[in-house]
C-alpha cells in the first residue's frame, strides 16, 4: 500500500501552465526590449521577437497587465501612439490602479486620468449611474464573509458571488465600450477600480480554499491509512508494518510543516489541525502497537 498526493483537478493544472507560460513570453518579450535598447532600437529581429512575445503572453493569460503594458511600450517606441493606447486601455481593464499604465497613458496623451471624473454628458451619466449603482452594492457587502474554507457550500456562495460581480463588471465595460472619447473611456474605467479590487478578493479567497481542500484531502487520506493499518495488524493480516509507520510519521512532519505554511499565511486551519489531531492519533495508536511486538 502506498501514500499517493492528491493531485490539482485538469482545470487548474491547465490554468497554472497557462500562467507559467505567460510569464515565461513576457520575460522573453522584456529581455527582447532591453537588448533592443543596447542597439538603439535598431534591431528588427528583437523587436519582432518582442512583440510576438507579448502578443502570445496576453493570448495565454488575458489578464496580464504588464504584457498588455510591454506591448503599448513597444508600439509606442515604433511610433503607433494610438495602437498602444488601445493596448494601455486594455491593461487598465484588468487593473485600473496600475500605476505604470496610468504613467504611460500620460506620457504619450499628455493628459492624466488619475483622480479626475468623466465629463458630464448623458452617455457618460448612464455609465455613472451603473457605476454607482455597484458601488453601492459593494458598500451594502460585509467583506470578512469573503474568506477561504474547506466548508463546500460556502466556497459555492463564494463562487457565486464572484460570478455576479464579475458580470456587473463586465456590463459595465460593455457600456464604456459605447463612449468615443479614449479619455472619457479610461476615467470611466478608472472608477471601477474597488469593484475589481473585489473580484480580485474573490478569487484570491477561492485560491485559497483550493489549498485549504487540497492539503484537508491529503490529511484524510493518511488518516484513513493507519486507520486501515490499524485494523490490518490486530486482526493478524500480514503487511510490512514498520515500514508503514515509518511511512507515516514522516507525513505527518510534512503535512505539520504544510499546515504551519497556512496558518503564517492567516488561513483559518481549525478544521484541518481537527482532522491532522485525529491522524495522529491514529498513528500514535499504529506506533503503541508495534512497541508492543518490541
């Protein structure tokens, strides 16, 4: 019998190689840049490289601002202000915040966004009022529900509550899409910026179950084991014992060090220090019995 780890579902495993990847071709796309730098920016070659690489990392991960901000740099530098705007409006959607973003916006505008409001006109009232509208939502929502948990049902209203601020947001996006003006567009989404501080709070909550369920299956899973190992040695079945103890003694350091990891993070282990103490008192049990042969 063997020990095996709970392996990540498909999904995630998928996402996380998204990630990695995106990472990976807006490192390669940067490295790219600054060599073109050293020649002036007279390298095609790299600036080509370049921009495929932060094309393919935003193609791979389409929330990553700073691909979306490498790729306005570069356009910027090859003289296509407009075409990098485009990409700089897109980044400031994925985090309206961004200082860097926001920089470059008004390096090549000349005009800043940050801390001014939208004109007064009745397309961009309409957007205001929708605006409003979420933030007075947000305000009306305790943010200390928005926590990880091993509990399913609260992890599905965790779920479901991303899924409606998420279509808020998007709604809203859609009706900025509407308006002309590139600065009217930015400002507007600018103002968004705590509703997607909140989704982001939602996710990370939700990233943070996923550890808290996945380290919970790997304690059961042992606790099970000597729990069987247990049973197997007093009703005499014959089995490599000792090895399974040392087996699980070890795992037990592990998952110590692993729920250790949690708690400096400031999860909330409670149920998983309920289910590890129960383990180990399967093991201790496991380990009185094999003294007893001793």
């Amino acid at each position: 019998m063997s020990i095996t780890e709970t392996e990540s579902p498909p999904e995630h495993r998928l996402t996380r190689y998204r990630h990695e990847e995106s990472e990976m071709l807006m490192a390669r796309g940067t490295e790219c840049l600054l060599l073109a730098e050293e020649d002036n920016y007279q390298d095609k070659e790299l600036l080509s490289e370049a921009c495929d690489s932060f094309i393919d990392a935003i193609k791979f991960n389409r929330q990553h601002t700073e691909a979306y901000l490498g790729m306005a740099y570069l356009l910027w530098l090859l003289g296509d202000s407009q075409q990098a705007l485009t990409y700089l409006e897109q980044g400031l959607r994925t985090q309206p915040s961004h200082p860097d973003v926001h920089r470059l916006i008004q390096h090549i505008s000349g005009k800043s966004v940050l801390g001014q409001s939208a004109p007064a006109t009745p397309a961009n009232a309409a957007v205001q009022k929708q605006i409003q509208s979420l933030v007075t939502e947000l305000l009306a929502e305790n943010p200390a529900t928005i926590t990880a948990s091993v509990n399913t049902h609260m992890n599905e209203r965790l779920q479901e509550r991303m899924l409606v601020w998420e279509q808020g947001y998007e709604e809203v996006l859609t009706a900025i899409d509407s308006l002309e003006s590139f600065h009217d567009r930015v400002m507007l989404t600018c103002e968004l910026s705590p509703i997607q501080d909140r989704i982001m709070a939602y996710h990370q909550a939700l990233k943070d179950s996923e550890r808290l369920l996945k380290l919970d299956d790997k304690i059961m899973e042992n606790r099970d084991l000597a729990r069987q190992y247990v049973e197997e040695h007093q009703s005499g079945e014959a089995g490599m014992f000792q090895a399974y103890l040392d087996i699980m003694l070890d795992n037990c350091d592990t998952l110590a060090d692993e729920l250790d990891v949690l708690e400096r993070d400031a999860l909330n282990i409670g149920t998983l220090d309920s289910h590890y103490q129960q383990l180990v008192d399967h093991v201790e049990a496991f380990q009185s019995l094999m003294k007893g042969e001793l």
